[in-house]
C-alpha cells in the first residue's frame, strides 16, 4: 500500500467515525473525494504542516464546503493540528465546523454556500502572479456545485488571466443533493464546456491514484492556460451500502452501520 492509499484509508476510517459521533450529514460526498485528498496532500502540494501560514504554500480550497469532515481528518492525519481535536467536529463552540472553517490550520477559505471557492481561488491565483510568487491554487468542486452561475463566471475570468497557477478539481460522483446531476441539470458535455471557454481539460478515475497523481504533478498541462480535471469518483466510495445511494448524501450512521463501514474500509486495501 503507497502512502497516499494508506491516508485515504484513514481519511475514509476517521470520517466515518466523526461523522457517526457528531450525527453530522454529508458522508457519502467525504468518502468520494478521499483519494484526490490523499494525493494531494501526499505527492502534490507545497506545504509545511508545521508552519500552516507559510507564505510559500500552495493554497488548497475545498469549495464543496460540507464535505469538510474528509479535508479536517487528512490535515490532522498530515499533522497540521492533533488527530484528539477531530473528536470535537460538529460540537458546539469547536473550530472544527460542520461546514469548513478557515479557523482550522490548513484551512485557506471558509465556504458552505456553494459557488464561492473558484471566484476566492482565481483571486488567490491572481495575487500570485501580480506578486511575482511560485504558490499555486488548487480549488475542489462538486459536480451539483456547477450549478452556480458565479463559478461560470470565474471559469470565464481565469483563462482570460492567464491564470496557469490555478488548477481546479470536480468530484464528479453525478449525484448531487437532491437527485442525479444528470436529472436536476446535466453537464453533460462537461469537457468541451471547459475547453470552449479556455481552460486545459483532463479526466481520470477519480479514485486511481497513479492516474490522480500523474494528471496533478504535471500541471498546468498548457501554458497560460488553467487546468481543469475532472476526476470521476463514486459517491459513498468504500462503502457497498452507501456507494451511489442519494441518501448518504444526508444520513449518517448508526452504530452497526458505523461498524460495519469500517470493517469494509479497513479491508479495502
């Protein structure tokens, strides 16, 4: 097992149980992107858990603010703050919210209405060119996020920038809150909708490592463009019962269902 597929396991272990504990929502969305998560915080990005706020780090956004549980347990599995403080998620007066919080070290941005990580990220991107700095942007999406308008505003705005330092991720699991992405407001194309409006486009299986890994360490992929990869992943991935359930957008576990969750993450790998 790499070191990125053992972080993913314990992102995948330790969400379940935060999320079991608190009685928060949104599992299934945490378990999707774990891998990407995991690759990132192992292989990609510049930072230094032991200085959060240092000037030279790569900043990562999760715009897709309530799946936070998943980025809260691989900052604390990085060591960016005690694993003991994940047991606060979800309680009254903790930093560690339940949608996420730039009170938490590691954390760039606070969202929760979605649709603001992108316009926040181009901003980010932006300000490193203009200050002659080397830190890059990377900003995760949802695919049901791709609804908000002001996200197609910032993919316009970015390539007209040049902004090669920013590179955007979407969980493409296709369900979003209250449906199928394809039933509530399909993409569909969602490749050629990035290239017309400029951006460098790739897809992987979100959940592949070697495929997350090779896409992300080589970009941006064209110069003076930014880079979109669209990373296919299952919703509830890791979990039989709650992969591609709509449900597990909300629900979260009881006791058996915690158990028996854990006992198929553990022996996933």
């Amino acid at each position: 097992m790499s070191s990125s597929e053992k972080l993913a396991r314990d992102i995948r272990l330790t969400t379940v149980k935060m999320i079991a504990r608190s009685r928060c929502s949104h599992l299934a969305g945490s378990l999707s992107i774990a891998d990407i998560l995991a690759v990132l915080y192992t292989d990609i990005l510049d930072i230094r858990p032991s200085q959060p706020d240092w000037y030279g780090r790569d900043r990562f956004i999760l715009s897709k603010g309530h799946c936070c549980s998943a980025v809260y347990a691989a900052l604390a599995l990085s060591g960016f703050f005690p694993v003991s403080q994940l047991d606060s998620y979800g309680e009254d007066g903790s930093t560690l919210m339940a949608h996420i919080s730039h009170k938490v070290p590691g954390v760039e941005f606070s969202t929760g209405s979605l649709g603001h990580g992108l316009p926040f990220g181009c901003g980010k991107a932006i300000a490193a060119k203009r200050l002659n700095q080397q830190w890059r942007t990377f900003v995760l999406l949802s695919d049901g996020e791709l609804d908000e308008g002001s996200n197609w505003e910032a993919i316009l705005f970015a390539p007209q920038h040049l902004l090669s330092n920013l590179t955007v991720i979407i969980d493409y699991n296709k369900i979003q809150s209250l449906g199928r992405v394809k039933d509530i407001l399909d993409l569909e194309p969602l490749r050629p909708k990035f290239e017309s409006f400029r951006w460098a486009v790739k897809e992987v299986d979100g959940h592949s490592h070697d495929e997350l890994r090779s896409a992300l360490s080589g970009v941006p992929w064209e110069p003076n463009r930014p880079s979109c990869l669209i990373a296919h992943t299952t919703k509830g991935k890791g979990v039989d019962f709650m992969e591609s359930q709509l449900a597990w957008h909300y629900k979260s576990p009881n006791s058996s269902e915690e158990i028996e969750a854990c006992r198929q993450i553990g022996q996933s790998q």
